[in-house]
C-alpha cells in the first residue's frame, strides 16, 4: 500500500536523467485529464531545481 503524498513528503523518482530525490512542494492535478502531478523540490541538483512528477512515476515514498 502506498503512502499519502502531500507537501512536505519525501519521495523518490526516476526519468529520463536517472533516479532522483526530494520534497514535494505541492500536489495539482492535470488540467486536461485531472492526473494527479507532485511538483518536487530535487536534493542533488542546484537548490529551487524542481520538476513535475506523475504520481505514477513515484516509486518510493518516506
């Protein structure tokens, strides 16, 4: 079972430039198809680096 994903989560995720790690910041849906997107805050990038996940793409959650 998957754990809630609100702000302040700490998540994994892997695309296109590997697996990555952060924070969500804040949780919106899709305005087209209402899928679900966490925008999160990366750790080993520059600080403020974010990116816009689907939560289908999240594969661990803290």
């Amino acid at each position: 079972m998957m754990k809630t994903i609100d702000a302040g989560t700490r998540v994994h995720f892997q695309n296109e430039s590997g697996t990555h790690s952060g924070q969500v910041l804040h949780v919106l849906p899709h305005i087209g198809n209402g899928q679900l997107y966490a925008v999160i805050e990366v750790d080993h990038f520059l600080p403020g680096m974010t990116f816009c996940v689907p939560f289908d793409e999240i594969t661990d959650v803290e």
